[in-house]
C-alpha cells in the first residue's frame, strides 16, 4: 500500500466494487447500496464468480469462488480485499 492509507484503499477498492456491480446489474452506479447484500441487489452466481475473476484480475488476488455469499455487502468485501492485499502485498 504505497503511499495510502488503509482507509483510502477500502474507499478506492469500494468504489471499483460498487462500478463493476454496477455493470453486472445494468444500473446506474448510484442505485448500488453498500450496505444492501450482493443477493438482495440481484447478483447471480454468474456474476459473482465473473466479480472473483475481475479481483484477481485487478488485485493480483486468488479468491474463493465463495467470496460474494463470505461477505454480502460491498463494504465487508472491500474491507476483506484491502486486509488480504495488504497480507499478501497484492496489488
């Protein structure tokens, strides 16, 4: 984490998180409740495994499949990829 603090990366890493649910969704990024579960929002699991494949892509991560049903909301999975980030020293 060069230079950020971890409450700058969690904002940074919630923010990308609420634009690719976004997309998934076909809504506007605006309509996303981080507190609201991925599943109450109408993430399916195709999408939720297509977000694994766009973490690992964008963090440098390896994660869980089960990741979106380990952590529903947006803000306890931005909190869990900034914590396993900085563990690693992914990113």
């Amino acid at each position: 984490m060069t230079g950020q603090t971890l409450t700058e990366s969690i904002d940074e890493t919630r923010a990308w998180l609420i634009q690719r649910i976004a997309e998934y969704l076909e809504k506007d990024a605006a309509e996303i409740d981080v507190d609201a579960t991925f599943e109450a929002q109408g993430l399916d699991s195709m999408a939720a495994l297509s977000l694994c494949d766009d973490i690992e892509d964008q963090m440098g991560l390896v994660v869980e499949p089960t990741l979106a049903w380990d952590h529903p909301t947006i803000d306890a999975m931005a909190a869990f990829l900034v914590k396993t980030a900085a563990e690693s020293g992914a990113r």
